[in-house]
C-alpha cells in the first residue's frame, strides 16, 4: 500500500512533507492548523484531502522530523495533538528547500519562452 | 538500523496511534463543520466530511506508515501457514509426525552422547582427574604406581584403585553380596571427595599387614546399619574377615565404577601385575604442557623399572581423563543407533520436502494468479520458506516433548556404571542444538519447493488453467529427492537386515551345550573359612551331595565359570610342540567332574574329568578351539601344558577335548561383544579340587563360584526356591547371589544386541512405509499432470496395460538408482559393522538380494496402483475439467 502511494503521486508526497515542515517552523501547530495554513498561503492553489495530511504528519513523526503532543488549548477547552518541528526536521526543512529551489530553478529555465536571449 | 527499531518499538505503540488518528480526524471534522457553519453552508456536517476526504484511506494509509511491513509479513505468513495447514490435516500430520519422529530420536541419541562424553563426572573440577591408560584401556602395576608417587607426588595427588566384582558383606545375620573398590591412602583426594563421617584411610592402613579398614556407602550405612549414628568404630564381615568401619560417604557419592565398599589397596612396589587403575589430580598451578613434561619424564622412569618386553606397552600409555575411560563400548553402539537414526531423518524430510513439492506444484496457479496483481516473487518465497519453518517447529517441538517425555525411561535402562550418580536429562544443549538442526534442515528442504516458484511461467500457468502445474526444475528436485530418500532406505534397511541375520545366527548358534533344564545358582566363597583348597573342597563336597539329593536333581556340579560367562584369564606357557609360541592368556575353569554331563558337553577325544581326578595327578582337559589353536590336526593328548610360573600351578596333562562351547570373549583370541556373536576362545578345564591356592584365591576374589544343576524339573520356580533353601542352610554368612534358568543367561546374552537390532528394524520399516509414500505421490503426480494426455490416448484406443507401465517406467529408473546408490554406500559401511560387532555381522549377499527384492516389489506396489488408477480413469470426465 505504501509503495504504490509513492508511485501515484512521488512528487506530491514529497512536497507536502517539506511544506508541513516549513508550516511547522513558524511554531507548534495542531493538524486542522496546519491545513488551513497551507490552504490559506497558497492563495486557494493548495487544496489538501485533509484525510491525507494525517498520514503525512504520521510519517513525518516517525521519521522523526517531527515531535506530536497532545495538549490542552487554553480557548477551545479541549485537547489538540499538537506537532513541533525537531531539529533534524529543521535539517531535512533546509536540504529539502534548497533541492526544491534547484529544482525549480531547471524547470523554469526549461520553461522560459523561446527566443528570449540566453544570458 | 534505527528505524527498524522505532518501527519495533512503534509496533507496540500502534493501537494508541490508531486512537489518536480517530481522535484528530474527528476534531478535524468538527473544526470543519464549525467553519463551514460559519460561511453559512446549509449542511455543514456533510460539508466538512467531504472535506475531509477519505477517512477511512487515511486510517490505512496512516496505519501503513506505522505498520513495519516486513516485520508484520513474518507474523503474517506464520498465521497464513498454520491456517493452510489446518485445511490439510492429512498431510500436516504426517509431516509433523515424520519431522518429530526424526528430531525425537535424534535427540535421544544426543542425550546419551551427550551425557557419556560432556555432563562432568559428580566430582569437584572433575575435568582435572586424569588418568594412565594404554589406549585399549590397559591399566599399571605396583611398580609403575610407586614410580609414579615418587615422581608426581609433589605436584598432584596421586592414587591407585583396582576393582572387587564382589563381596560378601555380612553385618549381624544380615549378608549381602556387594561391589568394592580396593583404593590407596589418596583415593579421596583425588576424586576431591571426602567422607561424610568419619575419615579416609591412614598410610598405615594402606600398607601390608596395617589394620583392616573398611569405608561404606551411604546406601549401605542405611541399609544394613539402619543409619545408626555409632557406625564409627563398628566392625563388620567382609569377604569372611573383620573389617572396622572407619568413614561413611556422602549420600549420592558414586565412584568409577560404583562401589558399595572400600577398602585400603596396600599396592606393592613388587606387584607386577596390570590390574591397577592410576588416578591423578594435579595440582591447580600445574598447567597441561608441565603435566605432559611429567609424563615424558615417568615414561623414562617406567622404562627404566620394568624388562624390556614391557617396552612397547609403557610407550603407549598416556593421559585421559577419567570421563573418558567410560565410555568406550557403548560409543561404538550409541554410534551405529546414530547413523541409523540420521538415516530416517533424512528419508522423514526428503519426504515432507517432496510432499511440500507437490503441494507447491499444485498451487502454481494461485502462486501465477498472485503474481500478476502485484505479489512478488520474494515474499511468495518467503511464505512458503515460512511453511516449511512452521511444520519443522511443530514437529521440532514435539520431538523434543517426545525425547524430554522418554528421558526417565531411558534413565532405567542405562546401566549405573555409566551414569555414575548422573541423571540422563534433557540438556538446554541438546535442546537447542535440536531447534537450530530443525529450523536449517526443514529451510533447506523448504527451498526445493520454494525455488520452483521462481520459474513459474505466468501466463503459461494461468493460461492452460492446469491444476497440477510443473515446471523442469521442480521435477529433477523431485526426482533427486526421491533419489535420495531411497538411498536412506535402502542402507538402513540393509544395517537392519545385517542385524537381524547376527542376531538369528546368534539364535541359531551351536551352544555347545544343552541349556534345557539347567539352573544355575551364584555364591561367592570368601573369607577364612575359605581360604584353604582343602576347607573349599570339603565345603563342595558337602554340598554337592546336600543337592544332589534334591527332588528333580539329576546332575550337580560346582565351576568357577558356566558357559556363555567369561572365565578366567591366566597366562599360559606355550607347550612344547604347539603352534603358539608366546605365552597368551586361555580361559581358565575349574570344575568339578559332574560338569560336563551337567552341560551336555560332548567329550570329542580322550576322557573327561572324573571323581578320580583328586589325587596327585594334574590333569586338563581342552576344548576343540584350545586344541585347534595349539596343536591343529595333531592329537593334543598327552600334551603337557603349564601356566606362567608365577601362578605356581604343576603342569597338568591333557587328557581328553571336549566340545566348543560359547563364552564371552576376553582373552584376545576372539572378538565381538557378545558369546553367541564370537567363536569360542581356547579353554581349560582342570578339576575343582586339583585346583592350586594361588589360582583358587584369584578365582575368588574375582568371581563368584557357581553351582550347575541340570534339573528334569518343569515347575523351575519351584525347584529353584528349593535349591536356594538348600544353599542359605549350607552357610549363613555367605550370600546367595543369584539363581537363574541358564536359558536366562543365554538371553542376557542377546539382549543388547537384539534390542539393537529391533531399533533398527523399526526405523527400516519406517523408513521404507516413508518411501513408498513418496514414490505414491511421485506417481500419482506425474500421472495426473499428463492426465489430459491419458485421456486422449484412451480416447483413441490405448490399451490401458501399455499406459501403466509408461507411467512406471519413469518411476523404476529412480526406484533403481536410489537402491543401487543405497548399496554402493552400505558396502562402504560393512567394514565399520564388521569392526563394531564382529565378524558374524558381515553383509550377507544372500540379505542384500532379499532386502533389494523386497524393496523393489514394495516400491513397484506403491507405483502401480496410483498408475492403475490414472489409467483407468473415464476420457471424458478428465477431459472436460480442462
């Protein structure tokens, strides 16, 4: 089950963790949180199946990126699982943000319109 | 590495993550039903678990991120196999029955090597007692002991032990015939046990003439002391003279070999005979190599105190530990049990790998199915590796229950010489040398199924819907099995048909006598009122006319020795004119004249003994082996033949050769372990009250005397219960040891080697019941995967005769070069048989062609009626399952 999630959408998986991480480094936040966040600062683009954000914090947790608690929320008067971004979840953050930009970087020069002079 | 282990660890955490994950999709979902209820969506609640996507996806999903998935699969296969092998009890039962059969037995086997040659003796540290043995096991005479005090004395604890078969050991009215341990002052200190109460013996005790000391067992103190506190001081009757009890041993106290009595040894320096056993414990500072210095260094002063002739002998002594002086013969046997059992081991799982083949071939289709939606190739190999490990564990597990459930039987039947005080358990040793064994064999004999699945063709498999799939590979895996597994059985059928000829002929071996009738009855003559030929002659006399007397006696006689018994061994001179010309030992006996009707005993030339034979006149007469050996087709009558000097005995002239009669061998002119399996040795016969003092006190220091009754007698309990009354009245404080038929004698004779051969048989038989199912299933197999091709032959007019013997002709080629193999190994065993028990154990070529006979009709048996069956079955119907 695992590896054919992996095969259907490699690249997308890979892209939620890093942006759950770099949600992550702004604070602690719980799940709902978290998607909203994505949601919102994407400008509406992103639009997560909340149902598989759960499976990417999991994983992320067990990677180690990432440290849960659950813990009373002062206004709300009940317990949220809250996500904190560990120091090798920074780490991986970095490296994982540099490769994106790289990456993003070739695209565009893949996708730049013909006859634009090469500089 | 790490993750795994979070992985581990995260296994145990997972029911708490999966309470989480409900808990946050819940909050989730009503967080979202809040939002959309506050954007004014009209059904908020449905809103927000659209949103929320596919729940229960993500429970998998999340589950899956937790669930290690290789780790799980283990599990996983495991509840798979055991679920599959319910589905097949038939053959998971015979599979586990085989498997554990196997294991069981092995580690029975295991137990007893293991007990003989790794469990410690029950003396402290008793790895260092070491002791001076040529390697048949020979032991030393005083002047070697003395040398080896001198010499060793300072650096270890140095002690002698020689044997006493038996005592009489008389306290008040109470008398019992006992084993003793004749022992010098260090015995003690060697062994690293002292006694209980009171003490060991002095140095002047243990010297010539010094007070008669005597040290008991535990068991004895109890027995015939009733445990009274006083015992220190107590005198008591042994072997007729007074000894004082000066030590008890500890209770559980066993010495090598077990003795119920010791006494002080008192070993000459001029002793020069080789009865002693040297026992040595260095010290703890001294390490092997300084132990082997000292040895090279005795050896020089050995070399230098004895004559020449003795050279070669004193060469050859070395050091062994005291362990391993016990378990010499059995070694022999408890090996032949061993290969035998390795033998059905094999055929049990060439068998359960076959029958997993099978099974394996006939789910090709399912195995090609699985394979086209996605299952690897590795993890249907890793299920069926996993099969096979769950049916050797079970089996595994339940021949060790088996073997643990057998221990205490075993114990019983281990004789206490062996034991020494030990208890036969089932070591953690064996235990997980069983497992391990188990799980390597049962995964290799898994892989012959496991690696035909690699070569399934899919879309052949799936495409001709065959039941039955095959591939090449897996048949020549077949076909190699089976191979194998006949070869097992015919070897272990051939050691069984080897046995059971030995121990016919064993049957069937010309006695010498005639046994019907005869009673035999064991007392042992010690002690001063014994201890003149003349007091032992009068005593003999007496008696022998009290039972003769008797209702139903016919014939009463009194030897040293019966048949089928060892006699004693004395060194004779060789005479002049003989064909020996070294002094050997011959079985020496004393009998009075009655003997030989007594017995039966055929008198081939001359004269036998008669009640004339008391004057001054020393006279023999020889048996036909004794007059083979020494004088071949010559007449030995008139002969003059002497012992060695020192035994003091005139030279007796030979006055007539009587029949062969079977004994124990002993003297080194015949091997085998038993007296029906060995050729009669060279014997003498000399009449009882010609019999010197020196010799007479040898005899009974060594032997009990033996009264021969041939009775006409049917009701022999009776008759013996009136022969023991008899005896008990003739004297109080000498014991009657032992009264049995002589036929009893004759079958103690046997009966190790025919439990031997029983064992064997069973496993034959086993094993060959294994083979033919193998070669059933072989037949059956190939016969339904070319059913199709049946059907068309009998469809178009076949003669179904024609088709059978097509099937089996596939089926004798393998049926012959697994026997032919299986011969071709046992004859290289014959000569390790030969060696073991003898020559009457030699393979018959007459056996090896019945048992091949008998294996070839079984296995063509067991071929023909599953190809009768596919021969006979209806065209159409097979036809129309394709």
């Amino acid at each position: 089950m695992a590896p054919q999630i992996a095969k259907k959408g490699a690249l997308l998986q890979g892209t939620l963790d890093m942006l759950i991480l770099r949600t992550l480094e702004r604070g602690e936040a719980h799940g709902h949180d978290i998607a909203h966040h994505i949601h919102r600062t994407s400008r509406d683009v992103l639009r997560l199946e909340h149902g598989s954000l759960y499976p990417a914090l999991h994983r992320l947790e067990r990677k180690g990126l990432v440290s849960a608690k659950w813990e009373l929320h002062k206004e709300r008067k009940r317990e949220f699982k809250y996500y904190k971004l560990t120091s090798t979840g920074r780490r991986q953050l970095r490296s994982e943000a540099s490769r994106w930009q790289e990456l993003a970087e070739a695209i565009a020069n893949i996708m730049r319109p013909e006859g634009v002079d090469e500089r | 590495m790490a993750s795994l282990l979070r992985r581990l660890v995260a296994r145990y955490r997972n029911r708490r993550h999966a309470a989480d994950l409900k808990e946050e999709l819940r909050i989730h979902e009503e967080m979202a039903r809040e939002e959309a209820e506050r954007r004014g969506v009209m059904d908020a609640s449905s809103e927000a678990r659209r949103s929320l996507g596919n729940t229960l996806q993500a429970q998998e999903d999340a589950r899956a991120v937790w669930i290690a998935p290789r780790l799980d699969g283990v599990w996983q296969d495991v509840r798979l196999a055991f679920r599959q092998l319910r589905r097949a009890p038939v053959f998971a039962a015979t599979a586990i029955t085989m498997s554990a059969l196997g294991i069981g037995v092995l580690a029975m086997v295991f137990s007893v090597v293991n007990l003989l040659f790794l469990v410690p003796l029950p003396f402290p540290d008793s790895t260092r007692i070491l002791t001076l043995v040529t390697p048949d096991g020979g032991g030393i005479d005083g002047v070697s002991f003395h040398a080896a005090q001198t010499r060793l004395g300072d650096v270890a604890a140095v002690a002698a032990q020689r044997r006493i078969p038996g005592w009489n050991l008389a306290v008040g009215n109470q008398a019992e015939y006992i084993g003793g341990l004749r022992v010098s002052a260090h015995f003690f200190d060697v062994l690293g046990i002292q006694p209980a109460i009171g003490r060991s013996f002095s140095a002047t005790e243990d010297t010539a003439g010094g007070p008669d000391a005597v040290i008991l067992s535990f068991d004895i103190w109890q027995r015939l002391l009733q445990g009274r506190t006083d015992v220190i001081g107590q005198v008591v009757s042994l072997g007729g003279s007074p000894h004082e009890v000066v030590g008890i041993m500890p209770e559980g106290f066993r010495s090598v070999p077990p003795a119920d009595a010791f006494v002080p040894l008192r070993l000459s320096p001029l002793d020069n005979t080789l009865n002693y056993l040297l026992l040595v414990r260095f010290h703890a500072d001294v390490n092997e190599q300084q132990s082997d210095t000292l040895l090279n260094v005795l050896h020089a002063d050995l070399l230098s105190a004895h004559p020449e002739s003795t050279h070669p002998r004193i060469r050859s002594l070395r050091w062994s530990r005291l362990q391993d002086t016990i378990g010499r013969e059995p070694l022999l046997l408890s090996l032949i049990l061993t290969v035998a059992v390795s033998f059905v081991v094999i055929v049990a799982y060439t068998n359960i790998a076959g029958l997993q083949l099978l099974r394996t071939m006939a789910r090709h289709h399912e195995i090609a199915a699985r394979m086209a939606i996605g299952g690897s190739r590795f993890r249907i190999v890793q299920q069926l590796l996993t099969e096979s490990l769950v049916l050797g564990g079970v089996g595994g597990i339940v021949g060790m229950l088996l073997a643990a459930g057998s221990m205490p039987v075993l114990n019983r039947m281990l004789p206490p010489e062996l034991l020494v005080g030990r208890t036969l358990t089932l070591d953690w040793r064996v235990v997980a040398f069983g497992i391990v064994l188990t799980a390597c064999v049962s995964m290799f004999f898994g892989l012959a199924p496991a690696l035909t699945v690699r070569r399934v063709d899919l879309r052949h498999a799936l495409a001709t819907n065959q039941r039955t799939g095959g591939t090449k590979a897996g048949g020549w895996w077949r076909r190699g099995l089976l191979v194998s597994q006949l070869a097992a059985t015919m070897a272990l059928l051939v050691i069984a048909g080897t046995l059971v000829d030995y121990v016919r002929q064993m049957y069937g071996a010309p006695l010498g006598f005639d046994p019907r009738g005869v009673v035999i009855a064991k007392m042992s003559l010690q002690g001063r009122s014994f201890e003149d030929p003349t007091q032992v002659q009068a005593f003999a006399d007496h008696a022998l006319s009290q039972l003769q007397n008797l209702p139903g006696v016919q014939s009463v006689a009194l030897a040293n020795h019966v048949p089928i018994e060892r006699g004693l061994n004395l060194p004779l001179q060789p005479p002049s004119g003989s064909r020996v010309d070294q002094i050997r030992a011959v079985d020496w006996r004393c009998v009075t004249p009655d003997y030989f009707p007594a017995l039966g005993i055929a008198v081939r030339k001359g004269r036998p003994l008669t009640s004339a034979d008391r004057g001054t006149t020393p006279v023999a007469v020889v048996n036909e082996s004794f007059a083979r050996a020494y004088f071949g087709s010559e007449d030995p009558i008139g002969n003059v033949i002497a012992l060695a000097p020192s035994l003091s005995d005139p030279p007796r002239e030979i006055v007539g050769v009587v029949a062969d009669v079977r004994s124990r061998p002993g003297t080194g002119w015949t091997r085998g372990f038993t007296a029906l399996g060995s050729d009669p040795p060279p014997t003498v016969y000399v009449p009882f009250h010609q019999m010197p003092k020196t010799a007479l006190s040898l005899a009974q220091r060594t032997f009990p005397m033996v009264w021969v009754l041939s009775t006409n007698s049917e009701a022999t309990g009776t008759i013996e219960r009136q022969i023991a009354q008899a005896l008990r009245a003739l004297d109080r404080e000498t014991p009657l040891m032992q009264i049995q038929p002589m036929s009893a004698v004759i079958a103690s004779d046997i009966s190790t080697p025919r439990a031997m051969m029983l064992a064997v048989v069973a496993f034959g038989t086993v094993a060959l019941l294994i083979a033919c199912i193998g070669i059933y299933g072989l037949v059956a197999y190939s016969a339904s995967q070319r059913s199709r091709e049946t059907a068309v032959r009998v469809a178009l007019g076949a003669n179904r005769l024609a088709l059978i013997r097509a099937f089996m002709v596939e089926t004798s080629l393998i049926a012959l070069v697994g026997v032919a193999i299986g011969l071709v190994s046992m004859l290289a065993l014959s000569g390790v048989l030969k060696a073991t028990l003898g020559s009457l154990a030699s393979i018959d070529p007459g056996t090896v062609v019945a048992i091949t006979g008998l294996l070839l009709v079984v296995l063509a048996t067991a071929g023909y009626i599953p190809a009768r069956r596919a021969a006979g079955v209806d065209p159409l119907a097979s036809l129309r399952q394709d």
